[in-house]
C-alpha cells in the first residue's frame, strides 16, 4: 500500500508543469541541460519534481536556501541518473547546504572508545557524502562548478557518484551491475586506471584526472564522474576505455552530445 501511494505522489510530481523560473536556473547555471533533446529534458525536468520533493533540503551556516540553490543541484543530481533505472536516490534522505567552505571538526576519542585507526584532522570541504546519511554541499563551490564544466570539478557530480557507488552497500568505486560481462570490463579498465594515477600521482607527475582520485578507488570513481560529464571530449581522448566503461554504465554519450551542440554553433 505504501508503496502504491509513493508511486502515485511520484507520478503526480512528474506531471506538473515545470516551473519557468526553474527552467531559467537550469539553462544558466548547468550548461549539459542544454545539450539535451527534447525527450531528455523532459525526463530530467520530471525527475527533479519528485527529487525536490521527497528530499529534506536545509540551509546551514546562515545560508538562506533558494529555488535557485535547490534546483542547481537538483539538476545535476539527477543528470547522473538520467537514463539509469533508480528509485530516486533512494539513500539519501538530506541535503545540507553551506554557504562556502566548511572546516570537519576533529574527532576526538571517547573515555571508552577504542581508536583503531588514525584520527583525521580538521580538514576544509567543499562536499561529503555519508553511506548512512546526508549529502553535505557548499553553495559557491557548486555554483562555480556547475556553471564552469571546462575546469573538471563539479561537487554535485562527485558526492551524488558515492552515493550511486554507496547503493550496493559499499564504497567502493564499484557500482552495481546487471550484466556480469559489463561488471568484468569494468573493473579491468578502472583498476588499471586507477593504478596508473596512483603511480602517476606517486611519482608528482601532472594528471589529467585530479590527482584526488589516487586516494582509493571511490574517489576514483567520483573524480571520473566529474570529468565524464564535465570534460567528455578530453577524457575521450586521454583514456577512450575508461570514457566507453562510463558511457556504458551512465548509458550517456557526452562527448557526442558536445559535438552535437558544437556542429549546431557553425
């Protein structure tokens, strides 16, 4: 019954009239919504409904949350799943939202807690996703990301991959898989990739992928994420396996949707 009931307040948000003011946000600070069809964009458009909707967004650190701010990220959550079959990011229940960078507060050890691995020390971020919790962003960060794709750094696109990553339990920079071919090839490119940044990194050698992705395999994934959507056409070229594996799991083909839109421009 619960069921029934969601499904039905889903298909109810997917069929209201999106917004023109939404539409305005999008078409100005995400510029791969404008690469899409027709048939895409409608599909996104449906699917940020419902995600605005059954999400619990809050604005900490003074920042007043607007339509703007929910829908910018709203947006490239939902471009990640565009052509996946998903139930909405269904492990995230909350959105946080900063105005600017924010510093972790350093653990310290309870009288009976047992420390079993290093303590980490307060560290500035810009995004944090927790496997049992919320997505953490900073508003200029992801405004600056988002409106800015030919740098390579998006934190929508970083923290919504590990919670795509998180879906099967663990983060792991392995997400699920239907098809075990699919899967196979998968971890063959990615680990030799991910190898090749470590060592690349290692050595302080420049990187075409941010040298953050060496740190493990989740990151990697996160960080490829970025580069994927936001850079296709130079990951293409750097590492065409590693694009194919993308493309075949994200069933998108950016760097085509780049040519696309640039053949329309001459």
């Amino acid at each position: 019954m619960f069921h029934w009931f969601r499904e039905h307040l889903r298909h109810k948000a997917r069929k209201r009239p999106f917004p023109p003011e939404w539409d305005h946000f999008v078409r100005a600070n995400v510029p791969y919504y404008c690469m899409l069809d027709d048939s895409e964009r409608a599909e996104l458009c449906g699917t940020m409904q419902v995600f605005l909707e059954e999400k619990n967004w809050e604005g900490c650190g003074g920042l007043d949350l607007t339509d703007e701010i929910r829908v910018t990220i709203a947006a490239q959550a939902c471009i990640l799943q565009l052509a996946l079959p998903h139930d909405y990011y269904r492990n995230v229940d909350s959105i946080l939202v900063y105005p600017s960078t924010i510093v972790t507060t350093e653990h310290t050890p309870g009288v009976f807690e047992r420390v079993v691995s290093p303590l980490e020390a307060s560290t500035p971020i810009l995004g944090q996703a927790f496997a049992r919790g919320p997505v953490i962003l900073v508003w200029d960060a992801v405004l600056r990301g988002a409106r800015h794709p030919e740098r390579g750094h998006n934190v929508v696109y970083h923290e919504f991959a590990h919670k795509l990553d998180m879906l099967d339990g663990s983060a792991d920079g392995t997400p699920s898989f239907a098809d075990h071919d699919q899967l196979a090839e998968w971890v063959a490119v990615c680990s030799r990739e991910f190898l090749r940044l470590r060592h690349l990194a290692e050595k302080g050698h420049k990187t075409f992928l941010d040298s953050y992705g060496a740190k493990n395999e989740a990151e990697f994934f996160a960080v490829a994420t970025e580069e994927f959507f936001d850079r296709p056409l130079a990951l293409q070229q750097h590492s065409p396996d590693l694009y194919r594996v993308l493309s075949a799991y994200y069933c998108q083909d950016p760097a085509g949707r780049k040519n696309r839109a640039r053949k329309k421009l001459t």
